[in-house]
C-alpha cells in the first residue's frame, strides 16, 4: 500500500512539473488536462481525480512554483552577502529560465488572470509582492528608494516577454549591467 501511495504522489509531482513547463512556454491556455494526462501515461479523469479541476491544478502549480521560488531567494540569501550579487543571482535564475524557452510562471498567468479563480490569483499576487518585498530589501541596503523594487520587477518580467519574443535575451543582459550601476 506504501508503495502505491509513493507513486500516486510521484504521478501528481509530475503532473504539476509538466503543467508549470507548459504555461511557462505557452500560457494557461496551451495546457489541457487531456495532453497533461497523456504526458504521463494516465487519462484525463485520473488527472482531475488529484487535482478536482483544471482551478485546483492551478492552483496547486502556483503553490509549488512559489514555494520553490521562495526558497531559491532565502539560498540566494544565504549565499550572498552583496545586494547588487544577489540581484544578479536572481536575473541569471530567470535567463536560465528563458535558456530553456520558458519564462517566469507567474507572469505568464498574471498575463491571462481573467482565466483564473480568485484562490490562484491570489497566490499569483503573492509571488509578486513577495519578489517586491525582497527585492526592496536588497535596494534599501544599497540605500537606494525603495521604489526601485517595483521597476526592477516590472524590467525584468517585461524584459523576459520580449527576449523569448526575439529569441535572444538583450534585456535580461542589459538589466544585469544596469544593476552593477547601483
């Protein structure tokens, strides 16, 4: 019974891995339960067994994404002492995002909130206020506005969109060399 258990929750990881790769490359309406299913060997209706509806995959998919988002700021943290490295740290984790194609999730769903339930908007207003809040953390060290949190934010996702549009990334560069400025 143990081992079942294990692989259900194998199956749901990688049910969640695969939806946040797709919306990451194509939006929320490039994912279908059908193809998700079908990706991992199950069909539709098992996928809607572990997650009710396509609004609690979301659901679940933001949550896992800002978990892990959150935890590589603490490392970046933990790693780094410098404001201005652990800014670069940041833009280089979403160039090898837009390496792979993908850009950030939550911006990707920020782009298309009117197909959203207020639970996963909700989550998706949290990645953003809590990338603002440690990003006007590392500005004020540098004794900077506080403010600035707001543009870099906006640089960066805005400049993701427009790289992965041109297929080369020139803005997430140039914001880089920007913050060696501060």
């Amino acid at each position: 019974m143990l081992e079942k258990g294990i692989f259900l929750s194998e199956i749901k990881e990688q049910l969640i891995q695969i939806a946040t790769e797709t919306i990451q490359k194509n939006g929320v309406h490039g994912l279908t339960i059908r193809n998700l299913g079908e990706e991992v060997g199950i069909k539709s209706s098992s996928v809607m067994y572990r997650f009710k509806n396509k609004d609690g995959l979301m659901l679940e998919v933001v949550k896992n994404y800002n978990h892990f988002f959150f935890s590589h700021l603490e490392n970046i943290d933990n790693t780094f002492t410098n404001p201005i490295e652990k800014l670069e740290e940041l833009i280089s984790t979403l160039e090898n995002l837009l390496e792979k194609e993908r850009l950030c999730l939550c911006a990707m769903l920020a782009c298309e909130h009117e197909s959203l339930d207020i639970e996963t908007k909700k989550e998706t207003l949290l990645f953003f206020t809590t990338l603002e809040k440690w990003l006007e953390k590392n500005v004020l060290e540098l004794s900077l506005d506080k403010n600035l949190a707001l543009v870099i934010v906006s640089s960066i996702e805005g400049a993701m969109l427009i790289d992965k549009l041109e297929k080369r990334n020139v803005r997430l560069k140039s914001i880089k060399q920007w913050i060696k400025t501060f």
